[in-house]
C-alpha cells in the first residue's frame, strides 16, 4: 500500500477578510486571484520528495541561474474543484490527472510525483482554502493549478536534479459572459505548427504553450478567437485547438457520430476529451477517434454532414465552433450557433460535475 505524506501547515497571518473574498467571489474572472495558501513540495536527486508543506500564498525566489529559466523544465495540470449543493467538495477524475502529470514529467527528464503525494496536495489546500469554493447552482468552481519546474541552479545542459512541485487555486467564474455560450471563430494555422511526432506535444509542458503564442496572435489579427492545429508533416490532418481538443458531429438523419482526432503522439490526451467519448456512448451514439483532414471537413460540412463542431477541455469543458477561418477561405457550421448535440453533451458532462446527473462511471472524488 502506497504511504501518505504528511503535511505542515503554516496558516496565512493575513487572509482576505470574508468581505475581500466575497468581493471576489462575486466577479472572480479567470486566473485573476488566487487563495490564501498554496502547497510546496521539494526534490532533490538521492533525497526524493520531501518538506510537503502548505504555506501562505507569496511570490518565489529564483536564482538567476535556475536552470528553468534557460532550460524551461516545467509542465502543468488544470482541475476544478466544485462544491455540490449537500455541502460536499469535490474534484473530477484526479487520478487522470495524476497519471498525465506523471507522463509529462517522463518526457521531460522530470521526477513522478506519486498519485497519493499529487491528490493529497489537492485535498491538503481544498480544505483549508474552502471557503474560496464558489457556492453552487452555477459554473463557478474552485480552479486547480498543479506545477512543477526544475530549481537547480547552473547552466550546464542537462536534466536538473531539484525540483519543486507547487499547487495554487484560483476561484473562477462561468468561462462565457453573461450573454451565455457564443461559438468561437477558428483560425486553421498552415504558417505554424503545435508539435510533431516525437515531440513533446503529448507532454503539458509550459513550451508548447509558449510555442502556440504567435500563432494565437495571428488568429486574433484575423478576427479570431482560437487556434487549429494541423500535423507537422501533411499540415492537412486535423490535430487539436490552442489548448482544447476538438471533436465533431456527423449526422444522418437519427444516426449521430461524434468524430474526434486520434492520439497521434503529438496532441494531448484530455481528460474531458476522455470523459466525453464515454458519455457519447452513454447516449447511444458512435464515437469515431480517427484521423480526420481539413479537406474532410471542409468538405463533409459544404454538404451537410458534419453538423457541428466544438473544442473540450477543463477550463470551458466545450466550446461550439461557429467557423472556421484559413489561408483559402472561412465557412460557418449550425448557421454559426450552438449545435443541440454539442449542448447535449455540455449539459451531460457539467451536470455529473456538479452532482446534478448520477455519477454511474465514479468520476468525482470527495475532497471535503
């Protein structure tokens, strides 16, 4: 049986004052406060993991030679913590994430943090960060942020041997304003490319997302609101979108099939992409996870076949697609609205967050 680590805790000598965090709780943005505490658990080679803490939440001190700074060994998790109306705090599929953060760290020459040292982190500052934990019958959640980067200090190339792992929490409110859930706009980026095979685009390393920036700035000068990836070597294949998957709806008449990208080594594997392959089967429709191309697409959508399109991940957990904008053109899917299966879905998966659906696949695990 795996051992449990225990935790110091050193209380914040200032929090924010229950009229501060309600304050915020009324209109938290996205990424824009954090909590009173976070965790902080170091690495050193020969010595393993140790000095598991939870601290008031400060800024770091780095030195200038850290080899992060000039090496970027660093990969991330995102989860959400949702508290359900019962009272109880919980998380979605957090060992998931655990072994994604682990094959990150894999491909990146990083040490595993252990499934046990990962999840009790996350329970470690739920708890005494809960009352940051929006109140339910929204979208407002308790957004989890697992990092890790290398603290060794020298410039020497070469896989450092220290390391520390750190958990922070930001409360964040619905993803879509107040005018509700609007398609996105797609710029299809042939300029740019996200990984190739034998990459690291599997990885949720800290570079692929500095490496996706020009090109997110180049669909926003196009009046867009999101990347899409294609492969490195065809730039035809469809891969994944500027931190979300992407998926598809093909219809003939009753029969409905939901097309998603197949792993290809260069794409993530998400988590809600995961989930949502079980909850389109849970629905009775076909999941196809293959390669599909832009021709494809472009294609199959001129003749009314895929109906609609949209991207998954943590943070909005889907997005419709409206219309997709390249080099050759820009077409609309659904007339540019909201497709009634991709809602479908939506509201299925949100609602087994929120407790709100039966959890019959035992995805949600209590934290408080």
């Amino acid at each position: 049986m795996a051992q449990h680590s225990t935790f110091t805790i050193h209380r914040s000598p200032h929090p924010h004052s229950d009229e501060e965090r309600a304050a915020i709780l009324a209109n938290p943005g996205f990424g824009s406060h954090f909590t009173d505490h976070m965790v902080v658990i170091d690495y050193e080679e020969g010595k393993g993991w140790h000095n598991h803490r939870v601290v008031p939440y400060a800024p770091f001190s780095v030195e200038p030679a850290s080899m992060v700074l000039h090496y970027g060994q660093a990969i991330f998790e995102g989860l959400k913590a949702y508290r359900h109306a019962d009272g109880e705090i919980v998380t979605f599929r957090p060992t998931a994430n655990a072994a994604r953060f682990q094959s990150s760290a894999d491909r990146m020459a990083m040490p595993r943090l252990s499934e046990e040292d990962f999840i009790d982190s996350i329970k470690e500052l739920v708890t005494i960060d809960q009352e940051w934990v929006p109140q339910p019958g929204g979208e407002e959640c308790l957004y989890l942020r697992p990092f890790m980067f290398a603290t060794e200090n020298g410039l020497g190339v070469h896989p450092a041997k220290k390391f520390t792992y750190v958990l922070i929490a930001s409360p964040a409110g619905a993803y879509f304003s107040e005018g509700g859930i609007k398609p996105v706009t797609v710029w299809v980026s042939h300029e740019y490319v996200r990984a190739c095979p034998g990459g690291t685009g599997a990885a949720k390393f800290a570079g692929n997302y500095a490496a996706s920036l020009a090109a997110q700035d180049a669909a926003s000068k196009q009046g867009c609101d999101q990347v899409l990836w294609l492969d490195a070597i065809k730039r035809e294949n469809i891969e994944e979108m500027g931190g979300m998957n992407a998926m598809f709806v093909a219809q003939d008449g009753d029969d409905v099939t939901v097309i998603t990208p197949a792993l290809s080594g260069s794409l993530l594997p998400g988590i809600t992409r995961d989930s949502l392959k079980t909850v389109v089967s849970d629905l009775g429709y076909t999941m196809e996870e293959r390669v599909i191309t832009f021709t494809e697409l472009t294609d199959r959508v001129a003749k009314g076949e895929i109906t609609e399109a949209f991207a998954c991940g943590t943070a909005a957990v889907i997005n419709p697609i409206g219309s997709f904008k390249s080099r050759d053109g820009e077409f609309t899917v659904n007339d540019g609205q909201s497709g009634a299966i991709t809602m479908q879905l939506r509201e299925t998966l949100t609602g087994i967050q929120r407790g709100e659906r039966p959890d019959s696949h035992h995805w949600l695990y209590k934290l408080v």
